[in-house]
C-alpha cells in the first residue's frame, strides 16, 4: 500500500533558510574645510540621509603657536554622537590631532553640526552618510581603532581591524590626518580602487595646516587592514579605520 501524498507532504525536512549580505552603501558626503583657527567648528553634514543611516565624521585637527611650539586641540564632538576614536601626534613643533564621531541617524540631525577645540585650531571634515547597516546599537554595528607615532614621518599605516562578528559583507572605511601640505597617496589593498576618493583641508600653511583624508573598500573579511598612507615630506600623521556590519536577510530555498 502506497503512503497517502498528505502523509508524505507532513514527512518532508523543513525549508533550509539561507543568508543573504548586502554590503552598506556610502549614500552621500560632504566636506568642511577650515578657515582660519577657532575653537568652535561647523561641520557639514551628507544632503542625503534618513533616520537609520549611520553619520560618520572624519575630523583634523593642528594648531602651532605663535612661538612655533605645538599646542594640542583635543576634540569635543557634535552633540548627539558617540566618539569612535580621537587621538594626536605630537613632535618638537607642530601637532595633528585626528577624531572620528559616529550617529545613527534619527533623520532630522539637519544640514550642519558643530564640534570645538580645547585651543583655537584649523580644522578639517569629512561626513558621510551609510545606509544598510545591521540592525542595534552603534556598539554592535560598528568597530575602529587607531594608530599614530610621536615623530615626523612620511607612512603610517592604518589600523588592521577584526570585528568580531562572522564573514559578512563589510564596508571597510580608512581616514587619514596630517599636518603638512604634502601629496597623499592612500592605500591601495591587492591593487583594488577604493569606492569613494575624499579630501579636505585649511589650505595655506603658517599657524598649522590640517588635512583629512578619505578611503573605502567593500570586502568579505573577518579581517582587514588597508596598508599605508604616505606624503610626500615629513609630516605629522594620524589614521584611523572603520567597519560597518551589513544587514541580512533570510531567504527559505
């Protein structure tokens, strides 16, 4: 006697469900350029976002004295957002100060935020607005780290980060900052272009010059450092690196 098609149906192994990874999208920028040495900084942020993206602000920093000696600027960032990593490198007579701010948009943040300087200071920012992110608190969604040395120096490389969650498609995101207004040649990781080409700067030299840098990957890695920044004379530099987690979704096969 054949088994009833009812019987055979009920019998079936439930549907195996599969992930699925979309990479987080760079949707908008914007830059900020410095003018002049303040303690208060306006910072611009993407014309395009929404209540979910993350805002990311990549900031520079550097003040020399009048006596040409090195006066550090230590960041307080925008109202409203979590700071990432912030950190300096300091020589005989200048310093760079690199910060790195972070913000699950709630879509009303507007057009600019401010941040300040502990001393008057020319400063430089890059903003950028990311959509597809995983879902939970800026913790889960987002690891960083940073890197500086204490002399001049022409490379520095940015920090190797491994966040910890599983192979997921992650947007791979480096800053630079250096105090000299020399060529820049980003990373280059395997030959591969980096998805978005960012810069801004105080132009000019004088009390200080600060300059921020900008590069991007997309990448299936548990793990992953860039490589190194390097310009074209002696300089101070600071890096710094991001990973955003992308959301899943679950399909049944």
């Amino acid at each position: 006697m054949g088994v009833p098609a009812l019987a055979r149906s009920a019998a079936r192994a439930p549907r195996r469900r599969r992930q699925f990874y979309e990479f987080p999208t760079i949707v908008s920028s914007a830059t900020t350029p410095g003018s002049g040495t303040n303690t208060s900084h306006t910072v611009n942020l993407p014309s395009t976002y929404a209540a979910g993206d993350l805002l990311l602000i990549g900031s520079s920093a550097a003040r020399r004295n009048a006596s040409n000696v090195r006066v550090d600027a230590v960041f307080t960032g925008p109202s409203g957002f979590t700071e990432l990593q912030q950190a300096t490198n300091i020589t005989n007579n200048e310093d760079v100060r690199i910060g790195v701010y972070a913000k699950i948009s709630n879509g009303s943040e507007g057009s600019t935020v401010s941040m300040s300087t502990g001393n008057n200071s020319r400063t430089a920012h890059i903003a950028l607005a990311i959509r597809g992110l995983a879902a939970g608190a800026l913790a889960d969604v987002v690891n960083s780290g940073v890197n500086f040395t204490s002399i001049l120096t022409t490379s520095l490389s940015t920090p190797t980060l491994t966040p910890g969650w599983f192979n997921e498609a992650t947007l791979w995101i480096a800053f630079m900052a250096h105090s000299a207004p020399e060529t820049v040649t980003p990373p280059s990781p395997s030959g591969e272009a980096s998805i978005i080409s960012l810069s801004e700067n105080t132009g000019g030299t004088g009390v200080a010059h600060s300059d921020i840098n900008c590069r991007a990957w997309r990448r299936h890695q548990k793990s992953f450092g860039p490589g190194s920044w390097s310009v074209g004379g002696d300089a101070d530099i600071c890096t710094a690196a991001v990973a955003v987690r992308s959301v899943n979704y679950l399909f049944a096969e």
